[in-house]
C-alpha cells in the first residue's frame, strides 16, 4: 500500500494517508468498544445469574422438604414460577433419585420431536442436556436451539433433613447472551456507518489541506519550468498565513535563483571579457600582418618591429590562457599540493626575487617563525600577484611597497601588503578580487593587465581555506590582506632581515 500511496500526486497522498490512519483508529476503537460493550454486558448477565442460584438455592435450602420427594417438589414449584423464554432465564434442578425439574421441560425429557422439530434436532436437543446436567460446576457458555448461546451457571450442594441425613441436589441458571450478541451487532452498524461517513469526510479534508499545502509547491515547479525554459527573473512569493517550512523554502529557493542569477552574469561577462581580451592582440597581430604583407618590399627593420610587435601580443595571450586556465583548475584535487613552509626562509626567497622588479621603496616587517602548512608555488604565485599589483600603483623610485606577515591566531597567518598609490574606493573593494574587473575602466590592457590577478590570489587562498579583503591603508594607499590556517610556530622566534629602500633604478615588471 506505502508503494501505491507513494505513486499518487501530493494531494491524493494526504488524503489517502488521511483515510488510512482514521481507518486503523476506527479499527483500534471498534475493537475497543466491541469487547469492551461484550465484557460488560456478559459481566451484568454473570451477576444476574449469580443473584439467581443464590436465591434458588437460598429457597431449596428453606422449603422444609426432609425428603427427596419433598426437595423435588419444592424445586419444581419453584422453577414453574419462572417460565423461560428467550429473554429470560432457564433454571433446572436435579434432586438425586427424583430426576430434573426446569422452567423448560421439553430440553431435559422430550424423547419424541415436538413443535415440528425432526428426530436430528431433538436429539441435539437431548445431547445439549446431557451436558447441562454433566457441566462442571461454575460457569459455562453452551449452544441451544432456538435460543442460540446460553451462559450457565451450576452449583451442587446438600440439603440437610431432621434427622441428620443430607440429599445433594444440583442446580443450573442459564441466561442467553442473544442481547449481547444485538448490542455488539448495533455497536458494529454504529461504527460501520460512522467509518463510512468518517473516510469520506477523511478522504475530502485531505484532498483540501493536500491542495492548500501544495498550492506553493505547485508554483515553485511553475517557477522551475520557468527557469528551466532559460527565465530567471520569476521569483516565489509566499502567501501571508503559509507554512513557516514552506516560507522557508520559498526563500531557499529565491534565493538559489538569485545565486543562479549572478552566476550566469558573471560566466556572460567572464566570456564577453575573455573574448574581448583575447581580440584586442588578436586584432593587433591581424592588423601587423596586414600592414607586412601590404608592404611591397619590407626591410628587415620592418619585418623585426613586426616581431617585436606579434611576440609581445603572443606573451600577453599566453599569460592570459594561462591564468584562464589557473582559474579554471580551482575545483580540481591535485590544484594545491601542500607541504611545511619554512616561513622565514621561504618569506626571504620570495622578497629578494620581487624587489627586483621594480624600483620603490621596499619595506619587510618582521616573520613570524614557524611552519606553513600550504602550496610553495601556489602561494609565491599568491604573493607575486599582490606585491606586483602594489608596485603597478606605485611612483617610480619614491613609491612604498610594504609586506607584512602578522599571527593573527594561534594557527592563523595574515599577509599585509600596503601601498602609497591612489588605493581603492570604499564601494569597489568587494569587486576587486572579480575576474577581468578594474578599478579604472580608462586603464588600457597594456598598462593595467587582464584585472585576473586579485582574482587569482582569491581562488588561491580559498583552495587553502583562507581568505582575502582589500582595505584602507594607513599609507594612504590601498591594503591587500590574505589569511591563511596551517601555521605552526617554532619554540624560538627570528626577526627578518631589515628592510631596505632601493637606490638603483630596477626594470619595471611586465604588465598582466
């Protein structure tokens, strides 16, 4: 039944699943009552029968009778006074050595059909009293016909004459339990008409609370188709008064359109700008080629301003696939292969190599001492990007570029990089780290790289479970910081070796 249920529409489960647990209460209930009507009724009539062969028994005791005959007498007298129908009470007593007298004779000596009965029935009948006057003592539940079952009680006991004989004398009172049997029919009918009525009721109530709980469930797979079809502006607004589970849903799901939403406008402008990137010195090497191949004689000055011009373009396309392609291996495993940093030494190697580039007034505070559990290149790759983006907005010669590496827990780094330049305005600090985003749209390609740079060191430091935020330095400038876990310091401390401003003129670093 779970299968059949599970295949039905929303609505039709609820109201079926409605109408399966009212039908298992009814059931537990008419279960209940039935016995329960059964018990009582059979208690009352077990009472009524005691109370009888009490009284019968109390008569037979104070009739007087001394003899058999007498006792027998007294017995009959006393059961004829009670005749027996079907309603009421049958009574018998067996005097020994006089026989049974009863309220029913034709049940204990008809030995003959009577009332058109066939021989077959009468001696059912005949058998049937044979075992009234054979049950033992106490109660018992037999069958008789014509009255269906009887519910009996016997007892035996001793009548004690004058002189000081006793006569043992038992008797029987039976009562029919056909009231029982109409009382626990009628609570049956009740409950048959009542489960009827209830299932129906169970059946339309969860037909309406399916449709009203599934109304918004209806209208999120509207939206879905919607946005299947390639529409992502429809959105879910819940009704006043639903569900606070299908609230919460209905603002999941807004918000997983609105996720989805950016994600698809960030991947058009990721394409348009690559592909815009990609033309410019597409375009340039085209038109070199052009104005070569125009040209009805070239000198050799000609042919190598070409070279000169097409090998600058293929390096700027080739960084640009290959921080494409960077960007693109974030989800893989082997992106990151981590190992222990000495950071000290690893701090030092990267300095020397980057203050080449350029020159400006480099400043290096002091390193922390202890291990950095993270990717050697990834991370040099990470702390290029951010010292050559300070030094791209930075004077020449009088500029400051300063790195610092700051504890900022017990197993956390912060790398600080600060510059004296224009900095960064307070509403494009969030954007910087987007990919091919600049802060100065006037900026040409040339001079201001890709804009893939801040977003390369955001991809690498979320591969180290770190993260990056630009800010305001105390420079003037802007301020770039990376938090990194995985550090571990050593018992003793080491200081950096001071930094130095640059006096000689350094070669400028390539544009990215």
């Amino acid at each position: 039944m779970g299968r059949r249920i599970a295949s039905l529409g929303l609505r039709w489960r609820i109201a079926a699943w409605a109408v399966v647990v009212i039908l298992l209460c009814l059931g537990v209930a008419f279960v209940a009552v039935y016995r329960g009507t059964g018990s009582e009724l059979r208690g009352q009539i077990d009472s009524e029968i005691r109370g009888d062969i009490n009284d019968m028994q109390h008569s037979l005791r104070t009739s007087g009778g001394s003899s058999p005959a007498a006792l027998s007498a007294a017995a009959s007298q006393y059961v004829r006074s009670r005749p027996f129908s079907s309603s009421s009470t049958l009574m018998f007593a067996t005097v020994q050595g006089r026989g049974t007298s009863t309220n029913r004779p034709e049940l204990f000596r008809a030995e003959k059909p009577d009332n058109g009965e066939s021989r077959s029935q009468q001696e059912h009948e005949n058998r049937l009293s044979q075992q009234l006057l054979a049950a033992p003592a106490g109660f018992s539940t037999l069958a008789l016909p014509d009255v269906g079952n009887l519910r009996v009680l016997t007892r035996t006991f001793r009548v004690r004459s004058a002189n000081g004989s006793s006569t043992p004398v038992r008797i029987g009172v039976g009562e029919p339990l056909a009231s029982v049997h109409r009382a626990q029919e009628g609570v049956a009918r009740a409950f048959i008409l009542g489960g009827v009525l209830a299932v129906l009721g169970a059946l339309l109530g969860g037909l309406l609370i399916g449709t009203r709980a599934s109304r918004p469930l209806r209208r999120m797979a509207g939206v879905a188709e919607r946005v299947d079809a390639g529409d992502l502006q429809p959105r879910i607004h819940p009704s006043p008064g639903v569900a606070a589970e299908v609230t919460v849903l209905a603002s999941a799901f807004n918000h997983m359109l609105d996720r989805l939403t950016a994600a698809f406008a960030s991947q058009r402008e990721f394409v348009a700008d690559a592909s815009h990137e990609l033309r410019t010195p597409l375009t340039v090497i085209r038109g070199q080629v052009e104005v070569l191949a125009e040209t009805p004689s070239p000198t050799s000055e000609d042919v190598r301003r070409v070279e000169r011009l097409l090998l600058a373009e293929v390096t700027r396309i080739d960084r640009l696939v290959d921080d494409l392609l960077l960007l693109a291996q974030l989800e893989q495993s082997e992106f990151l292969q981590a190992d222990e940093l000495p950071l000290s030494s690893f701090i030092s190697d990267l300095w020397e190599t980057t203050t080449l580039l350029a020159e400006r007034h480099f400043e290096l505070g002091e390193i922390p001492s202890g291990t950095l559990l993270a990717d050697p290149d990834r991370l040099a790759q990470a702390l290029r990007n951010l010292l050559t983006n300070a030094i791209k907005h930075t004077s020449e010669e009088d500029g400051t570029v300063r790195l610092r590496v700051e504890r900022e827990a017990a197993d956390r780094l912060r790398f600080v990089v600060e510059d004296d330049g224009p900095g960064i305005p307070l509403e494009e600090r969030e954007r910087v780290f987007d990919r091919f985003h600049r802060t100065d749209p006037a900026r040409d390609r040339a001079s201001g790289g890709a804009g893939l740079g801040l977003a390369i060191v955001q991809a690498i430091a979320r591969a180290h479970g770190g993260a990056v935020r630009a800010e305001e330095s105390t420079l003037g400038g802007a301020r770039l910081v990376m938090v990194l876990p995985g550090f571990a310091a050593d018992s003793v401390a080491r200081r950096a070796t001071p930094a130095r401003a640059s006096g000689e003129r350094r070669p400028e670093i390539p544009s990215r």
